[in-house]
C-alpha cells in the first residue's frame, strides 16, 4: 500500500472570502495496487470488502429463503395444524395469506440489505428519480439508464435457478401426470 496525495471536497464551505472556498489543503489517502501494477479505487476495495460480501451472501440466503423457505415452511406448519385429509379452511387462508405477507416481508428486508450494501460500496444512488413517462420528451437527450444494483443481479439469479430446478424436478422425478400412466 502506498499513500497518494488527492484533493478532497469539503462537504460545510469554507468562508466566501478564502482563495480555496470548500477545498481542504490536499491530504495522504491510503490506495492499493493490484498485481498487475493498476492503482484500485476506494470504490473498488469496499466492492470486495468482507462486510460487503457478507450483505451479498445474506441477500443470496434470504432469496432463497423467499422463493423456497416461506413457501415450504408454510406448507409444512398448514399440514402440522390439519388432522385429517380432508382440512377446514384455516390451512388454506394460512398458506393463502402467509405467502404474499412473507414474501413482501423478506422482500422489504431484502431492500434494506441492497440499500445498505449500496451505501457502504457507494454505488446508491439517493438522488430523486423521476419515472420515465413523467419526464417532459425535451428533458436529457441521453438514455439515463439506471444500474443494476446487487439484489437486481442476486433476485434474475435465484429466480433463473428456480426455474432450472423446477424444471429438472418436473420432466425428471414428478412422473406422468397421466391416468393410468
């Protein structure tokens, strides 16, 4: 590691009548190279930090836990409260009612953990967004893409995931679905 010097950006302005208004006097930032001799960012380092990949690795388990955990979890406390083959309504309204209570509860918690993520790699965005059919036709020519955040890229992953797994599960094990079969 080696030290750098770089101007940083008073965020409180300095008096209107200094020569430098809102710059600090250039100050000794840590930064790191990687093998190959390049200099990495901070942005880059707090990507692969251990408590950044310890918020991937909890969005990665409460996916999981939200597309697979929720629903069987649910299933099994519904056949636990029936005794019979043939149940009253309660398991149903329970299975019924739970899964989209669940999933918008593990997806709100989701949120926080991307948001959180996002603060301590810096790529958040807090600005205000517009929705695009809000925005006037004569606004910012250039497309104004958002970027994918890492719950984005962890929820098209686990999703993709599930539907290989489902489809394995049913043209390989579930059997024939017809009579007599």
């Amino acid at each position: 590691m080696r030290l750098q010097r770089v101007r940083v950006r008073d965020r409180v302005p300095a008096r209107v009548s200094d020569r430098n208004a809102g710059y600090r006097p250039s100050v000794a930032v840590p930064t790191s190279t990687t093998t190959s001799g390049r200099t990495r960012t901070r942005r880059e380092r707090l990507l692969w930090s251990p408590i950044a990949l310890l918020l991937v690795l909890l969005m990665a388990l409460g996916s999981i836990l939200m597309w697979i955990g929720l629903p069987l979890g649910l299933l099994w406390v519904a056949s636990a409260l029936t005794e019979s083959s043939r149940p009253s309504l309660g398991p149903y309204l329970l299975v019924f009612l739970g899964l989209p209570v669940g999933m918008i509860v593990i997806g709100k918690a989701l949120g926080t953990l991307d948001r959180i993520h996002g603060r301590i790699t810096g790529r958040l965005d807090d600005g205000p967004q517009r929705a695009a059919w809000l925005q006037s036709m004569r606004d910012e020519r250039g497309p104004r893409r958002r970027t994918r955040s890492v719950l984005d890229t962890v929820m098209i992953v686990s999703v993709a995931l599930a539907l290989v797994a489902g489809a394995i599960w049913f043209f390989g094990f579930a059997g024939s679905l017809l009579p007599g079969a």
